[in-house]
C-alpha cells in the first residue's frame, strides 16, 4: 500500500505531529510513504523516503510562473539535512517567532492568500502524484489552506481517499472567534474522508455531535520491549518531554519551583530535565530556570534519545495549564505524550485540571500519579515522591498500556482500517 502524508512541516519525529505519523505507520512495514509538506524543515524520519516540498518563498518567487512552484525529492531515511535546509528553516522559524510574538495579522492573510491561490497545484504536484500512485492519503484535521487546498485538489484531480485524523479541538476556538470559513473547511475535509480517527474518546464523541463524523479514537502504540522501573533513584530524575505551547511553560517553572523547595526541605537529590523543540530565548530560559539548579532546558533530541532518557527517568512528568483560556484550547486533547510515558517504563505523573481529557486518561490509570489543582502542588509534590510503592506503581503502569496501547495490536487494526479506507472510499459532494 502506498500512503501520501499530508503535514504542513516536514515529517520529523522531533516533533509531536511526526512523531505521532511515525508511532502510527511504523508497524506497517509493507506500506510506502510519500510526504507532502509546505515549510523549509527538512524531514527527519525514518519510513519515508519521497517528497513533495512547497513553500511560501516558492511560491511568490514564481507567482508569474506557477508551473516552477515546488520540489520533487527522494531522501535516504535520516539523513542529515544539508546547511542550506537548516539556514532556510532557522530563518523561517525566527519569522513565524516574529509573526506570533507581534501579532502580525497582515502577514498571516498573506500567507493564508497564497496558499488559497492553489498556484503550487501544479504540473510538478501531478507528476509527483501519478509517479507515486498512493492508494490512500493521510492527513490531521486542519482548517489550514495548506491542508484544506491540497485535499480538495487531490480529491478533486485524483479521487485519493482521504484517512483523517483529529489532533486538536480547532472548531470550538473557531466557533467563538466567529470564524464561520475555517469551520465550513473543517466540515468539508471530514465529509471527504472515508474514515475519520481522533486522539481520544471526548473529541471523537465531541466532533460526531458538530459534524456526524462517525469518528472513533486512534491512539499510538506502546514499543513496550524495555524494563519497568523497580526502585526510585537518588538521585531522583524527572523528565519532561513535549511543546511549551498552552501555558505549559509556565506550569513546568511552578514544578521547578516546587522540586526545589522539596529539595531544600528534604535534603534529597533530583535533577529534572526538559526537552522541548519549542524555541525558548536565553532570556525566557534564565527567567523561568536560571535560579533552579536541578532543572536544566535540554532542548530539542531525536525521538530514539528522548525514548531512552524517559526511560531512564524515575518520574515522566506531564505539565498541562490551569488557566481558563488555555483549558478551552486543550479540554478535548489526548497528550500523544502520553503513550510514550505509558512505554517509558517509569512512574507517570501529571499535573493539570481534571476537566482535560489527558489528565482525565491519566486518572483512569492504575499506578499514575495525578495533581490536579494548583494550591496542591506544593503539598502534595512531596508526599508523591515519598511514594514507597513506586515498584508497584510502574509494574500497574506497564499491565495497563500492554493491556489497551500494545503497538503490535494498534498496528494490526491500523492495517485493516487502510485496507477499508482505500477500498471504500465516501466521494466528495
């Protein structure tokens, strides 16, 4: 079976929507993968070797000339990106910093306009695609351009079906921003796909009362090969590993605050790591960071260093806000996080409101440790790490996730349902 990835950067396992395609189609060694992408990233991965790149530049540096608009490149599975990729990505990433830090509105309409423009649907795209020849293609449920133009064109030109999957709870921050296109986009990318999938049971039930969907979840698999921790460590590691968007950063710096003051009081060892591919300034980090010595900002890793380093960890920590603006953004989202701290082999613990849906999961959980209201963390922080049973809480952890997230398992229902969705393809009206 042949697979076109649809993702508006490239597919890189560093981060969260690549790694989650990865976690997906890795258990379906048989398929082939195309990647069509709309940023300068280079891609990171290790199952796709074709791609098709479009990029803003591209495409007003051709504007008069539509037919050069985009790339057609095959590149061995984790190669290194050359400078050049890495120069244009840097450069892209401190303009889009740029655009969200000052609120550039007027660059985002531009933006939105080019790709509307469909100019980069071109005879390169149709080579691409007719020399490729997927059977089915996968994409996330944007309103995005990038995401919504290539759908309907593909649809339209080719006839490919469409497998979605929900990622976010865009609809309800369009539905109070007024925002009535973006959200008839939404409805027409979920009529054209023949199947649809959610990361998790709320935004499934959520999206199927809005649109009838008839969406149902997908969650990744767990590589569940590594041991399970048997003791906690001294000193004690804690490690966070995800995006610092939604307030998390701000509640990751009140858990530094809190790990040292534990520190101090109990006189016991800890470092706690953060990985991130969310840029943070010197000056952020110092902020946030610079007096805690345990906690250090790692940065961005491949996927292969942060699956060993959570392993390593005593504690895998998942950080979610507490503020109202950002629960309304995250309320129905399942942390892809989540699956790798189910296989990571350490103690789980979470710290965000009750009325998320990944702190909820998490409270179903046997063995994780939840800390759901704010004036709780300082108190109760302590009394979690003293935890005596933490043999026992890791052993329930891993019954629980070879139970319901088994990677071979989920990579046997994923087959089945590409098999159907090519096969059984709902046409667009």
């Amino acid at each position: 079976m042949r697979i076109l990835i649809i993702t508006r950067n490239a597919w890189d396992d560093t981060n969260s929507i690549g790694n989650t395609v990865s976690n997906f189609f890795s258990g379906i060694p048989e398929a082939e993968f195309a990647n069509l992408y709309f940023r300068s990233s280079p891609p990171n991965n290790r199952l796709c070797k074709r791609y098709f790149q479009v990029t803003e530049k591209s495409v007003l540096r051709n504007w008069l000339s539509p037919e050069k608009i985009g790339r057609a490149f095959c590149r061995e599975a984790e190669s290194a990106p050359v400078p050049r990729e890495q120069a244009a990505s840097s450069r892209e990433k401190r303009l889009i910093s740029l655009v969200h830090k000052y609120h550039i509105r007027s660059l985002g309409r531009l933006s939105d306009a080019l790709w509307d423009s469909r100019r980069w649907c071109n005879e390169k795209l149709d080579a691409f695609i007719q020399d490729f020849a997927p059977d089915l293609m996968f994409s996330f449920v944007k309103a995005l351009p990038q995401y919504y133009q290539s759908i309907r064109y593909l649809r339209e030109r080719f006839d490919i079906p469409l497998l979605s999957w929900i990622a976010d709870d865009e609809y309800t921050g369009y539905l109070r921003g007024g925002k009535t296109r973006e959200i008839q986009r939404l409805q027409a990318e979920l009529k054209a796909s023949a199947a649809v999938r959610g990361c998790s049971r709320e935004i499934c039930d959520y999206y199927n009362s809005v649109f009838d969907c008839h969406a149902v979840p997908l969650y990744k698999g767990c590589d569940l090969s590594g041991p399970v921790k048997t003791r906690m460590g001294n000193p004690i590691k804690i490690v966070y590993a995800g995006n610092l968007l939604f307030g998390r950063l701000e509640i990751l710096s009140s858990v530094s605050e809190a790990l040292e003051e534990y520190a101090a009081a109990s006189g016991r060892k800890l470092s706690f790591d953060i990985y991130s591919s969310t840029p943070l300034r010197d000056s952020e980090r110092q902020a946030r960071f610079g007096r805690s010595p345990h906690t250090v900002f790692r940065g961005r890793e491949s996927y292969e260093i942060i699956k060993a380093r959570l392993a390593e960890a005593d504690l895998v920590l998942l950080a979610e806000s507490f503020r109202e603006e950002e629960i309304l953004k995250t309320r129905y989202s399942f942390s892809t996080k989540i699956i790798d701290y189910l296989q990571s082999g350490s103690v789980i613990l979470a710290v965000g409101p009750e009325c998320l849906a990944s702190i909820r999961y998490l409270r179903s959980v046997p063995g994780a440790m939840v800390i759901d209201r704010p004036e709780e963390l300082r108190s109760r922080l302590p009394e979690l790490l003293e935890q005596a049973d933490f043999e026992g809480r890791a052993a329930e952890i891993r019954a629980f996730a070879r139970r319901f997230h088994d990677a071979r398992t989920q990579a046997a229902e994923l087959r089945q349902l590409l098999q159907w969705a090519a096969s059984n393809q709902r046409t667009q009206q």
